[in-house]
C-alpha cells in the first residue's frame, strides 16, 4: 500500500514538471515573437531626386509602424507612409500649385547585427497610391484666365532600403532610399504609362 502511494506522488510529481517545462517553453516562444516595443512613430524629410522631379521641395514623411514578429537577429512588421511634397510652375503672371499626396502601405524587416547593436538595417516593400492635386487655367472666352484645381489618383508600388542608429532603445535616427513607382492611363491614347517618383529620407523615430 505504501509503495503505490509512493509511486502515485513520483507520478504526480513528473506531471507537475512537464507542466511546467510546457509553461516555460511557451513562455519562450511568446518571449520571442512577441516584441516589447511593437510600435513605433517616424518623421523624415523627403527629398526628390528622380528625373523630372528634382524641382519638387518635399514637406514632411510621417509613419507609423507595427512590429508582430522577432527573432534572434530580424523584426517583421507592417507599417503606413504618408508623404507630402510640392511644386510651384510659374506661368506668366502666377505660379501654379503642384501638391503630391502619398500612401504607402508595406511589409518590413529589421535587422540587428551582432557586433553593432545600435545599427539596424531595414528593408520594405509594399502598394503605394498617389493623389496630384494641381492648379492650371481654363480660359473663358478668351478675356481672363481662371485657375481651376483638378486632381488624378494613381497606383503604384514602392520599396525601401535603409538603416536606422539607435541614440536610446526608444529614440533613433535614420535615412533611406524609397523607390516609388506610379501608374496612370495617358489622356491622349489611353496607354499605361509608369512614372518614379523616388526620394531619400532623412529623420527620426521613437519606439513604444
């Protein structure tokens, strides 16, 4: 009677442990995938650099990115770009307005290197979508002129490559190269016409 009371608490013993064991090793998994700081805020200053778009001033980059996965060395998450960037055409007596509106939805990945912890490179990729909003003049019966606003709304692509350096685990500096390529249907023969709008970045972020 003794000896099978004995072997019940042995058994009971082990079940407790790998109970445990099981409750530490999920810890773990979660401990790893999960990030202590999934989000983090960005502002940058855009800077045309593509033909034809050098002479756009660029006005402010802001994002806001999501981190959902970590590894040993890599971050994966999803983030949204918002640039805003314009133009003055001077024609005659006026300049004419030129606002261009980003959207950029993508996917990213972070690196730390081992032997550089505060130097993180990234890389993303994802949709974009454009709005031009640009002023022009209509003549009306040839006797005046009136500047109308009209706007075109235009998809596209885009993809980053970067590197970022950590002042403190939560405030960072960065600068990267996005590549954005937009689509639109000419007015004159209704071919598809592709157009890069590309820019370097250059600001800060806070991570939370």
């Amino acid at each position: 009677m003794l000896s099978n009371i004995k072997k019940t608490n042995l058994l009971i013993n082990r079940l407790n442990e790998n109970k445990l064991y099981i409750y530490t090793a999920n810890f773990n998994v979660f401990y790893v995938f999960c990030p202590k700081q999934k989000f983090s805020i960005e502002a940058n200053y855009p800077l045309a650099i593509s033909n034809g778009f050098e002479d756009v001033n660029g006005i402010v980059d802001a994002s806001i990115k999501y981190r959902f996965a970590e590894g040993e060395l890599f971050k994966y998450g999803a983030s949204f770009t918002f640039d805003y960037l314009k133009e003055k055409l001077p024609f005659n007596y006026q300049d004419l307005d030129k606002d261009y509106f980003f959207y950029h939805v993508n996917g990213f990945t972070e690196m730390t290197i081992p032997s550089a912890e505060k130097i993180h490179p990234f890389v993303g990729v994802g949709f974009t979508y454009v709005i031009c909003k640009y002023e022009y003049f209509n003549s009306m019966d040839h006797l005046f002129d009136i500047a109308e606003t009209e706007k075109e709304k235009n998809p596209g692509f885009n993809f980053k490559l970067g590197i970022q350096y950590d002042f403190t685990n939560s405030f960072f500096v960065q600068s990267y190269f996005h590549y954005i390529r937009s689509f639109y249907k000419s007015r004159f023969n209704n071919e598809t016409i592709g157009i890069n709008y590309n820019q370097v970045k250059f600001g800060i972020g806070f991570r939370f």
